[in-house]
C-alpha cells in the first residue's frame, strides 16, 4: 500500500486543501484523522470555490472513497449541512464517505462549554473557533464521550448521552443539559449517516492489502499541536504526522511517505506566541495579497515571513521527509523578502524552539533578506520555469531544512501546481 501523510508545518492554514486534493487525482482513499470543523480547507476548481471543514477534501473527486477516522471529532448538523453545500448527491456520499464508529460527537453543550470558557478567560483567551472542540476531545479524555457507533442503538445512545450531560451539572444551565431536545436534534440527522458508520480501520486494513493508494489529510499545523505546539495556544488534538497512524486506526508502519505543507510567509489565527509576526505595513500586505481570512472563522490571520526555527521543530516532530511550498505568488510584488533562521532570546542567539515557557515569551525574531523576484510565478508549469531569484528562494528554504520541495504551489487553482516528486 503506497500511503502519503499531508500534515500542515506551521499553525495551520498552510493550503492543505487544494494540496489533499491534488494528490487525491491518484488516490483511492482519502482519509481525514483528527480535528473536527474548526479544520477550513480551501478548493478551488475552474474559479470555483469549495470549502470543506469536516469532510475529507477528496469528497470532490467522484471515484475516491473518503474515510473519517475515530481520532475526528464530528458535529453531525455541520457535516449533514457540509454534503449538501459540496453538492454532492446523497446517492453518491453514501457510496463514497465511511465513518469510524470510534469517532466522538461534538453536542451541543460541548459548544455552550467553548463559548462559556473563552468567556471566563477574557483576555487569557485561548482564541479557540467556539466549535466545541476542546470539550469534544475533553469528554472523550474523561471517557465520557458520545460515539458514532453508539447512534446505532437509540438506547444504548440515551444512556451514554444521560452520563454525558450529568457529569456537567455544575457547570451548565438546566436548558443546555435538556436530553431529550438534545437527543431529538441528533437523532433527526443521523438517520442517513447511520449506514455510513462501520470499522474504518479494518477498510483501511484490507485496501493496504490490495496495495490501494491512501492519502492521510491532517488539519492544523504542528504548532498546534496539543503536546509539540505552542501550548497552551494550540488545538485540542495531535496534529503531528503520528497523529495519522492513531487516528486513522493503522499500524505506523502503514505510512509510507510524510510531507508537510509550508506558505512562502507564515501566518497564524487566534491569539499565542508568533515570533515572525510583522506588526506593520508589510504584514498588512501579506494579508491582502494572500487574502488571509480564516475558512472557518473569518477572522483575519496574523502575517510574517517565513520562520525555520519553527519549521524545524515541526520537520522533527512529524518526521517529515519534504515540503510542499503553498502562496509563492503572494510574494511576486515584494522588493525583499525576509526570513527568520534564529531567534534572540535574553541576549543569546538561538536556532531551536525554546522549552521554558518565560523564554517563548521573550523571543526576538532575527531578521534576514533576499532580493524578490518582482514577477508573476503563477504561470510556471514546471520549477525552471520560475523566476531565477524565486528558484533560489526555494533553494534557500531547502538548505535551511535539509529537506527536499516535493511540490510548488502558486495560485489558487488544482491546475496552479508544480510537482517536483510524484505524491504516489
């Protein structure tokens, strides 16, 4: 079975979608292995724009079966919504979507629980997207989760709801504990979902034995990561490359090939350390020209040059063995273009992520530069095709990591795309 793990490198938001489905053109399974709808992966296809936050984003290519892996956290109300805004035939999804029945549901006090905690924590705010998926991951922690598999038994699921909703006594109102209208909202939209549900470990098994192509999609970045991250500002799942492995149900030794997805820049949503971050002008122009507004939230992204101490970290905790570079087109108009290599931190110069919390706090982001190219690269079909200080832009990004660019990303479209190493 030739498998490939797409993970994002940075915070998030790196282009995984249009990445996830690109690669899909030569996959017969895609697999989504954690996270939950505060994921926003963008498609764009012939000037079409798709944007998918729980489905696999191999959903769009009709002969791929897309896989939902126990590891995701699923609000079902989102997701039924997501099917019909993808316009893809209920006919054709339940050919094509399988759902582990060890995923956890999101309910509706897990976002009553979000909202209520961001709210105590006032400017302490994690700066989470209020989805509920902390609590989600939480609950299934403190082994009080509601699961997929448990819709199969109405009885069985009223039993596990009831323990859910009682263990929050103390800290809902009466209203957001209601079984019964709780339990009337999910059921309503499970009927259809319900065929769906079966051991997505043992599909994934059986087609690593017919030597199927399967393609792992991560959602985040690595310094989201709920351990490897910038804690406490991360996600509430693991979002490193292993993460596919436990998530999805397979052994990791069914992971083959592991490639993280990098921007040209970086950018980051929600509050937490961000040493790169440009404060200025520049950063207000990264945000134009690469239209960085979340997919999920809408809030605007935070914007600085590209940071390989972070990147390190993240190549190091993921394993990873190549990048894929996304949005080197937003970099055409610039005269210079910075980089992060060290930070500065209590007067030391430093070439790896700090682990004393009081240190992350004090970094100082050093600064070099590199002539920019100041012509289009989103016409280029092939690397040598690129402007020349472009090329050694990615070079440049290459001795900095030791790793290879597998693939170059400059516009939005499927068709935009350089692949330097085939993904199967």
């Amino acid at each position: 079975m030739p498998s490939f793990v797409i993970v994002g490198a940075q915070w998030g938001d790196e282009g995984k979608g249009k990445l996830v489905d690109a690669a899909s053109a030569k996959a017969d399974i895609v697999v989504r292995f954690q996270g939950g709808d505060n994921a926003g992966h963008t498609v764009w296809n012939d000037g079409v724009k798709n944007v998918l936050h729980i489905l696999p984003s191999g959903i769009l290519r009709p002969e791929v079966l897309c896989v939902i892996g126990g590891g995701v956290v699923i609000n079902l109300e989102k997701m039924v919504d997501e099917l019909k805004s993808a316009d893809v035939p209920q006919s054709e999804w339940q050919k094509r979507l399988a759902i582990s029945a060890e995923a956890h549901l999101i309910l509706p006090c897990h976002v009553a629980l979000d909202k209520a905690a961001e709210e105590a924590l006032g400017s302490a705010k994690i700066g989470t997207t209020l989805r509920g998926i902390g609590p989600a991951y939480a609950d299934r922690s403190a082994r009080l989760g509601v699961r997929m598999g448990d819709l199969l038994s109405k009885e069985h699921f009223m039993v596990q709801l009831q323990k859910c909703l009682d263990a929050k006594k103390l800290t809902l109102d009466e209203k957001d504990r209601d079984i019964n209208a709780i339990a009337d909202r999910i059921l309503a939209v499970a009927e259809p979902i319900k065929p769906l549900i079966c051991d997505t470990s043992l599909i994934l098994e059986n087609a690593y034995k017919a030597n199927k192509n399967i393609l792992f999609e991560g959602a985040q970045g690595a310094m989201l990561d709920v351990s490897f991250g910038s804690y406490p500002f991360v996600t509430s799942s693991h979002t490193v490359a292993g993460s596919a492995a436990v998530g999805s149900g397979v052994g990791p030794h069914r992971l083959n090939k592991i490639n993280g997805v990098v921007k040209a820049y970086t950018t980051r949503v929600g509050e937490g350390p961000f040493p790169s971050e440009l404060k200025d002008a520049i950063g207000d122009r990264l945000r134009d020209i690469g239209n960085e507004y979340g997919a999920t939230t809408g809030r605007p992204r935070r914007c600085g040059w590209i940071d390989f101490v972070a990147l390190r970290r993240a190549i190091r905790t993921g394993s990873l063995d190549g990048l894929i570079l996304t949005k080197l087109d937003v970099l055409d108009e610039f005269d210079e273009i910075g980089y992060c290599d060290s930070y500065e931190i209590n007067g030391e110069t430093v070439k790896e992520w700090p682990f004393n919390p009081e240190q992350v706090a004090a970094i100082k982001p050093i600064f070099n530069y590199v002539k920019g190219w100041k012509s289009p690269t989103d016409k280029a079909q092939i690397f040598e095709e690129l402007p020349v200080a472009a090329q050694e832009f990615i070079k440049l990004i290459e001795s900095k990591t030791d790793l290879t660019v597998t693939a170059i990303s400059a516009g939005v479209d499927r068709k935009q795309l350089i692949v330097r190493v085939p993904f199967f």
